[in-house]
C-alpha cells in the first residue's frame, strides 16, 4: 500500500515569506549601526521610558505593585506616568526588561517590533487595497522611515500609536467599500482598545481621523440604523476593555492638585519641511514631491477609485491642518490649555500617514 506524501512547495513558501524577508531586511539596515556599535541611544524620550520600564520590572520583580506611583523610578518621588501613558505596554517592558537583562538589548528588541509592527501593518493595509504586491512592499519600507513611527529610532513612542495606525486604518476600507456593513464592530473595538492600552493620544487622533470616512458611509449605506447599532457596539466594548485608562484619568483629573503635563509651544511644533530629516514632523523634499504628485494624480482622475480620492485628500487636509499653514499661535493664544493637551500638532498625522501611502499605492497599481 503506498503512502501518498504531499510534496513541499518550497516556491509557494518563499513567494508568501519574501515580503517579510523583504521588511525585516529594511529594519536591520535602518538599525544596523546601532547593533554594530553595540550602542544605546539616549534621547530626552529613551531617558524617560527607560525610568517607567525600570520602575514596572522592579515592581513585577519585587512583587510590590502600584498601578499609579512609581516607587523605583523618577527618583523614588511616586511620580505617576504609567496609569495614564500606556499601562499595558508598560507592564509588558517591564517584563521584557527583566528577560534580556540590559538597557541595549532591551532598546533593539524594542525597535526592532514597533517597526516590524508598522511594516507588516503597512503592507497588509496596502493588500488589503488591492495595491501590487512590491509596490505594497516598497509602501512598507517607505512608512519605517517616515513620520511619527521613524521617530521610534529616537525612543519616541507615539511611534507605538503610528506602528498600530495600519491596522486601524483597514476599518476606513469597510467605511467606503463596504455598504452593506460598513462598520465592523469587534475589529474596530478590538483594535482601538490596543492602541489605547499603548498609546491613548494616538487613540484620539485615529478617532477623529474615522469621522470623515464614517459620514461619507453613513450617507452611502442603505443599512444605516444597523451602522450606528455597529457604531455603539464598539464604543461600548472599547470603553469596557479600557476602563483601566480612562478610570484612571477620572480619578486623577477630579483630584489632582500637583501638575498637569508638559506644556508646548503648538506653533512650533508642526509638520514641515526639512532638507535631511524624515521623521516625527518633519518631510524630505522627495516625500513632499510624492505627496504634490500623488494630489495631481487624484485630482485628475478622480472617478477612477472612489477610496483612492477620498483617503488622499482626508490625509492631506489632516496634514495641512497638523503644519504651520493653520494658525497655531492664534489658537494657542485663545486656548492655553491645548499647550498640555494636544502638545504637538503634526501628531494629528498618525493616521493620515499610512492613508496618504496607500493612496500612492492604490496610484501606481492603476
């Protein structure tokens, strides 16, 4: 009796891992230095996220847990950072912390996800969009080194909000493809509970970048009371699964007698233009040339792809409103209190980037 064995299709395999191969290749070139050097980098933002990190490992460590102090960082001065910046992810570094034992292998593995994270995320989103598959993987490698989710090589970690905005952006696809359910309840909760969890501003911004998408949907679909049943299922589950964080806001905000956060000057801090700076805020002048090209592009064919014309514009309104073209001085004049709470305009780009990308995408596939 013979044995029939399904033979391996190792051209099948590679065809499906290449991409990834592809990605991982990039991240270690844009890293390469640094593990050469065998280096940490310290930036005002590694100083800081290395303290929580400590204080969290030392709290699992010692098994003296305090959600809202923290007792073995910042001087020992009860400083509270965690309970409102990433509780999540706080607790997870710290572990990891305590797995690979020193600040330099923590700081690699720690860069290494967060741009693994966005260039998968990246790439699929593109897929997702019926983007060509190496133009899909030139998107990935391009999103590593631009905007917010670069300035992870700096320890900034609203690249950990940018990394995740991909993902959160395939929701935007269901708004304007998908008349029947433009709204996927579980996944949209799902996906904006983590971000949450890891970083609540970017949760705000990749909020406030749905709405125009969802209004566009809401019009559209012929299902509109089952979309907004949609709409209140995943604010409800997203608001059950992150109690622990805006709990904690509430307990803080209604007795808080100390301080409020760093207050910034918005005007400044703005996206624009730099001659050899890719990342948080700033564009090269070959990203700026993309973005000119890709608005003529639409602008001239704008029956072509409904979804193609209504992310590239949407992205670039969002990036014209987070640069100096609005008037940032004036705003902040009339409301002070933006100073500590929206900070730093170009951060209101952590969705539109990976949208603009896929428009270029959805661009060069037609």
């Amino acid at each position: 009796m013979g044995t029939n064995i399904k033979k391996i299709d190792w051209n099948k395999i590679g065809l499906a891992i290449y991409p990834y191969v592809v990605i991982l290749l990039g991240i270690y070139l844009m890293i390469r230095f640094q593990i050469l050097n065998h280096a940490v980098l310290l930036t005002s933002d590694a100083l800081l996220h290395f303290q929580r990190f400590y204080d969290t490992s030392m709290q699992i460590k010692t098994e003296n847990f305090s959600y809202f102090q923290t007792n073995f960082a910042f001087s020992h001065s009860g400083r509270i950072f965690n309970a409102v910046y990433g509780p999540f992810l706080a607790y997870i570094g710290g572990f990891l912390l305590l797995l690979v034992h020193n600040w330099f292998n923590f700081q690699i593995l720690t860069v290494f996800t967060v741009l693994l994270i966005a260039g998968i995320g990246m790439y699929r989103l593109a897929l997702k969009a019926n983007v060509d598959e190496v133009i899909a993987i030139l998107l990935a490698l391009i999103y590593l080194q631009f905007g917010i989710v670069a300035g992870i090589l700096r320890f900034n970690f609203m690249a950990w909000g940018a990394a995740l905005a991909p993902y959160a952006m395939m929701q935007v696809l269901y708004m304007i493809n998908d008349e029947r359910k433009p709204i996927l309840w579980l996944s949209l909760a799902l996906i904006m509970s983590l971000i949450a969890q890891v970083h609540l501003l970017s949760t705000v911004y990749i909020a406030c970048t749905f709405v125009p998408f969802a209004i566009y949907a809401l019009v559209k679909t012929s299902a509109k009371k089952q979309m907004i049943i949609d709409f209140f299922k995943a604010l409800g589950t997203t608001l059950v699964l992150t109690a622990n964080v805006w709990g904690g806001l509430l307990v803080l905000y209604s007795h808080n007698k100390i301080s409020l956060p760093n207050q910034y000057n918005l005007y400044y801090h703005v996206v624009k233009y730099k001659k050899f700076i890719n990342l948080h805020g700033f564009l090269l002048i070959s990203m700026v040339l993309l973005l000119v090209f890709q608005l003529i592009y639409v602008l001239t064919h704008l029956r072509e792809s409904v979804l193609n014309t209504m992310v590239t514009i949407i992205a670039l309104v969002i990036l014209l409103l987070a640069s100096s073209l609005m008037p940032w001085a004036q705003i902040q004049a009339h409301f002070p209190s933006l100073k500590s709470s929206l900070q730093i305009p170009y951060r209101l780009a952590v969705g539109a980037s990976p949208l603009i990308l896929l428009g270029v995408g959805i661009s060069m596939t037609n």
